[in-house]
C-alpha cells in the first residue's frame, strides 16, 4: 500500500434511523361490526455498527465518506402488523481502532478484537400500535405512539497498528533497511531524512514457523514535542507494542545521548511508554572493526542499563542474535 493511502485518522457525522410510526386502526370485517383497535408497531430504526476487520489496517476506506446515515424504520400497519426494521449500517475498522467523542475527545470504545462489534450511533425504537392501549374503559383508542428519533454523533476514529514490536530511532537510523530485510515488508529506503513518512508493518519469520510483527514508523528528532521534524503524530502506533526496539547507528557522535533524547521523546508525549521492554540495537556495525566494537561495548557497559546488541542489516551480521533475543523479551 502506498503512503498516500495510509490514513489512521477520520471524523465521522453518525445519524441512526428514526423509529417507524405505530399505528392507529380499528378492525374492520364483515359480520364483525366492532373488531377492536389492530393497529401494529413501527419499526426499529437502522443502527450503525462498527466492526473490527483484522485484514484491514488503514482506515482509508473512510476518507472520502464523511457521513452515514441508516434507514428509518417502517411504520406499523392494520392486522398488527409491525413495520420493517431500517436496515442496519455496518462499518468495518482495522484492529486497535479508537472511538472518540469528536467534541469532547473522550475514549468511547475500542476495536482490538476480529469480528468485535460496536453500535455507534444506535437507531430510535419504533412506536407501538394502538392496540397497545385498549382497556375496559378505552375500548376503541384513537391514538398510538410516535417512533423515537434516532442519534446523531460526531466520532473521531484514531487507528493504533497492533504489533508485538516497534522501531524507535532518528531519521536515518537504518528502522526501514532492517524490516525490509527481516520481514517481506518492502518499505521506502533512501539516503535522506525522513524517507519514512507513513508507518510500516512487517511480519518476523522466526523458528519452527513461528512469527511476531515488527512496526516501523517515521523517525524522532530532537523537539519533536514542539512540532520539529513532524512531530509525535505516529507515535500512538507504538503505544500498543510489548517491546520497543531503539536503533541507534554505529557513526553516531554519541550513542547513549541518542537513546536518551529519544527516550526523553516518548517521556514528553506518553510516560506509560517508559514501562514496556526495552531493546538497544546499535546498527551499520559494519562500519566497525573487532577492536572499535569492543572499545564501544565497553563504553555502553559502563553507561546504559538496558540489553544492546550489534547489527548490520546490509551485512547481514547479528540478525538472528536480534530475533533470539525478542522471542525471548516477548515471551518472558
């Protein structure tokens, strides 16, 4: 999927059917001079439902149809007949979907699980019919119920990627070369900043055909808090990550003042992020001989206090250390 289809975020204009009408009838037959009131229900209004879909992951679908609105219910008839439910409209979201109150930006519900249902937007309930009403003293009743109006919201839907792990680096820290070269993730790679604009996901082939998904998004430069680079708009994609993997690439002036402002980063725009696991991955070591990586090793020993490990995607060095040691982190 190209960048310009991915979208994570729609506001959408929500009217449910009205209520069909009750009916007000009086029976009417030969050789029956006084059959009574029969007059039916009217009909449920159309609800509209959210669905998650786990072989969707954009929200693109939506982008162009800003306002649903669903059918009205039928109104009642004579012979107690019930008027037709308004047709039910249906909207199907990609897991780790998330349902805010445009106006107030409260969390309404949240769309994780395949098939799991949500009405948002629920339809009036139909009027009854004025056979309801009879009674001994109200014989022929000459009335019956309204349907109710149906609702009428204003949603905002935030998609957060679910994957088991998330690229945390700056701009050019090699995220996109090593998922396109652990996972079939065909990713845009270039030798320039900000080649990743949109998040990527990718699938981790992993021993005895086991598998976990590693997501890519842009990267994090310094002050993106203020809005510098593009800001923190992605990171609510990591939010739902088990392990955060930071990479940070071998020629960087300083490694561990890196992984502190990224890490300073994800403090400002969520401190729950701090919680998860937390993986250091010092990429393009193929620019280092033995005596530099130990040297370096030495260094980060000192310094950090979480795992690191050595990689170079191009060369192919340490990638299946790095899958042992997140199969590891994420079923620990």
């Amino acid at each position: 999927m190209t960048e310009g289809n991915f979208v994570d975020y729609v506001k959408l204009h929500l009217t449910s059917g009205n209520g069909g009408k009750g009916s007000v009838h009086l029976h009417r037959e030969k050789y029956i001079t006084k059959g009574g009131p029969d007059g039916g229900d009217g009909g449920r209004g159309g609800h509209i439902i959210l669905r998650g879909n786990s072989n969707m992951w954009t929200l693109h679908h939506l982008k162009f149809k800003r306002h649903l609105r669903a059918e009205h219910g039928g109104h009642g008839s004579k012979s107690r007949s019930t008027g037709a439910d308004g047709e039910d409209i249906y909207v199907d979201v990609p897991l780790g979907t998330v349902i805010r109150d445009t106006e107030t930006q409260n969390v309404i519900h949240e769309i994780t699980v395949n098939g799991q249902e949500y009405i948002a937007a629920e339809g009036g309930m139909g009027g009854r019919g004025n056979w309801h009403f009879k009674s001994p003293t109200n014989q022929t009743p000459r009335y019956a119920q309204p349907g109710i109006e149906g609702q009428e919201h204003n949603i905002t839907l935030e998609l957060k990627i679910l994957a088991d792990v998330g690229l945390v680096g700056f701009p050019n820290a090699g995220k996109s070369t090593l998922l396109s070269v652990i996972t079939s993730a065909k990713p845009k790679i270039a030798d320039y900043e900000f080649t990743t604009l949109k998040p990527n996901l990718g699938i981790v082939e992993y021993r005895d055909f086991q598998t976990f998904v590693m997501a890519d998004i842009p990267g994090i430069i310094e002050g993106a808090a203020e809005g510098k680079g593009i800001g923190h708009r992605f990171l609510r994609h990591i939010e739902r990550n088990s392990t955060l993997l930071f990479l940070v690439p071998a020629d960087a002036p300083d490694i561990k003042k890196q992984y502190e402002i990224l890490l300073d980063e994800l403090r400002r725009y969520n401190p729950d992020l701090l919680d998860k696991e937390r993986l250091l991955v010092v990429s393009k070591c193929d620019m280092l001989d033995e005596e530099l990586q130990e040297e370096l090793k030495a260094e980060l020993d000192e310094q950090l206090n979480i795992p690191y490990l050595f990689i170079s995607s191009v060369a192919q060095q340490g990638l299946q250390e790095l899958k042992d040691k997140l199969w590891q982190m994420l079923n620990t």
